[in-house]
C-alpha cells in the first residue's frame, strides 16, 4: 500500500479541498502548504424543502437541523423523508505572503458544487477564508505554529500531515503568512430505494 | 496496512473485505487492546477505529498510542450521537468521524485524503499528476 502526502480529495468534497489545493494559488506564485484536515459524515434526513430558493434542510440523527444548498440540479429529485449523506470538511493551509504590506484585512471565498442533472442529486458548499498572520511562536516538538492575526487574535494550530510539519520546523517567529482555512459541507442522497 | 478495529466482528469484517476488495492491504482486530498487543507486528499504516469499544475506547487507543509517539492516520466509525466525544476524537487527531454503516465512497475519500492508495494503484506505478 502506498503512503504519500495527504493530497486534494476525490469524488464530491473535491471542489473544496481545492480551495487549499496549489493550483488555486498560481496568481499569488506561491503554494499552501496544508497543515491538517478532517472529515466528519453523518446520516440524515431530509426535512424542509425550499423551492424558491432551493435550499434544502436535513435533520441529523443526532437531531441538529442543518440548511444546505441550493442545490441547481435534481432538486426536484429530492422528496422529504429522503436518506442523505452529510459531510463535513474543514482543512487549514498555509502560505508566504506574497506582498506582506498589502491590504492586512482577511478576505473570504465562496464556492458551490451541485452534481450533474442525471446522477443521484448531490450538493456541497463551502466558504474559504484568506488571513494575514504573523509568526508568533513554533513548537517542532508538537508540530504545531501560533500566529496572530491582524485584530490581535492569537491561534495555535497542530499539524497532523507530512507537508504542514515539514513546514512548521522551517518557520521562524515574525514571518508574514497568509492562513487559509476552509469549511464546506455536502449533502447526498444516500437511499433512493425509499421512495 | 490498514487495521480495522471494532467489537462487532460483523463490522470489521465487513469494512476489511471492502477496503481488499479496493485493492488496500488490511487486518481486523476484535479490540483495541488485541491491536495495541499486535502493534510491533501489524505496524498499520492507517486505523478505522470503533469509537464505542468495550475495555479501550477508540479515543483511549488514539490517546495511547499518541502518549507513546505512534503517529497514524485514524478514521473513526461511530453509531453513537455523543457529538462531544467525537468532536474530542477530531480534535486530539483523528482525520476523519464516519458513521455507521460506513458509507464506502466517504470511507475511500477519507482514505485518500491521508494520503493512502490501493496497492493495485501503487503496483501499476506513480498516478499522473492531476
């Protein structure tokens, strides 16, 4: 079996994890280094649907009510009571700054992902957020970097993969960095045998 | 090698014969204590952990061999709803929180996502690079 650096994922979450992925960064000449991500899936079902704006809401097992979407293809596919598979994704990267004294505010990414018409209706939106930070102190033993943001903030953030620890060990405290973080969620219908 | 641990002997048989049938390389254990006694000679790549065990929870196997320096990609599978001692699994490392019954595509993204290929994939050489 063979073990590499944790690279983009596949199939529906893929549109996300491009989002810290380098060939989203070829304007900015410079690659994110991912320093960790995690998945979190969960059963559901569907509970509320909009048809106006084609949002769609799931209720988890667990009970929390969660509102997805819109979903631009197959939404009229979807039938209350559906089965569906909810999906977590957050991942966090790092990158140089390319132009430390330009704008310090942080800037935020949206993107959508909605499956082809004739598949098995699926959605996922995400929303990354860029943010100047500076170097505030690195830990090689834990692996992880603090770095404060612009407003003062501080945080600590632990890799857990090759690349974002290889990177950590060659921080030094007062580097200007960009801090990418993304969050996405996808919802797919995993029972169509219920209808 | 993936070690897939979980009580239910069902479980894990099911989730090793669908990772063998992707081409993954992979061995059951009934515990986490039979993993952790096999831990020199498994030498697992990856972990599909049961959450809920008996004896060593999947978060008491993590923190173990975290306590010990052993660095390893854990997925864990859970049919529980106590959204804290998940969010606890992710926070202490686990890459990925799947629920019961696996699904099979999130189970292969989370694999890949660790950086984990089939060993088909990895004897018909290098993927091209995307």
């Amino acid at each position: 079996m063979r073990r590499s650096h944790a690279r983009p994922a596949v199939g529906l979450l893929a549109f996300a994890a491009a989002l810290v992925s380098p060939s989203a960064w070829v304007e900015n000449h410079t690659e994110p280094t991912l320093l960790k991500q995690v998945v979190h899936q969960e059963y559901a079902t569907v509970a509320g649907l909009d048809p106006g704006t084609h949002m769609v809401s799931v209720r988890e097992d667990g009970g929390r009510v969660v509102s997805v979407g819109p979903v631009r293809h197959n939404f009229d596919q979807i039938r209350l009571g559906d089965r569906v598979n909810v999906t977590f994704y957050a991942a966090t990267a790092l990158q140089s700054l390319p132009n430390p004294s330009a704008d310090a505010s942080a800037r935020v990414q949206s993107q959508d992902y909605t499956a082809p018409q004739g598949i098995r209706p699926a959605t996922a939106s995400g929303q990354t957020v860029h943010s100047p930070v500076t170097v505030v102190a690195v830990d090689p033993v834990k692996e992880s970097v603090t770095v404060q943001h612009a407003d003062g903030r501080r945080q600590t953030i632990q890799s857990d993969v090759q690349p974002g620890q290889e990177l950590i060990r060659r921080l030094h405290p007062g580097e200007s960095l960009e801090l990418i973080q993304t969050r996405s969620v996808s919802v797919r219908v995993s029972d169509v045998r219920s209808r | 090698m993936i070690a897939v641990v979980d009580d239910d002997e069902a479980v894990h048989k099911a989730i090793t014969r669908l990772l063998r049938t992707a081409g993954y390389s992979c061995r059951g254990f009934n515990s986490g204590r039979e993993l952790l006694n096999d831990w020199q000679s498994a030498h697992p790549d990856c972990l599909v952990l049961d959450l809920q065990m008996p004896e060593f929870s999947g978060l008491e196997v993590q923190r173990r061999l975290k306590a010990v320096g052993v660095r390893v990609l854990t997925i864990m599978i859970t049919a529980s709803d106590e959204r804290r001692v998940i969010n606890q699994s992710l926070a202490e490392g686990a890459s990925a929180c799947l629920r019961k019954p696996v699904d099979a595509q999130t189970l292969f993204t989370a694999l890949e996502m660790g950086g984990m290929h089939p060993d088909a994939v990895a004897a018909s050489g290098p993927l091209a690079p995307s």
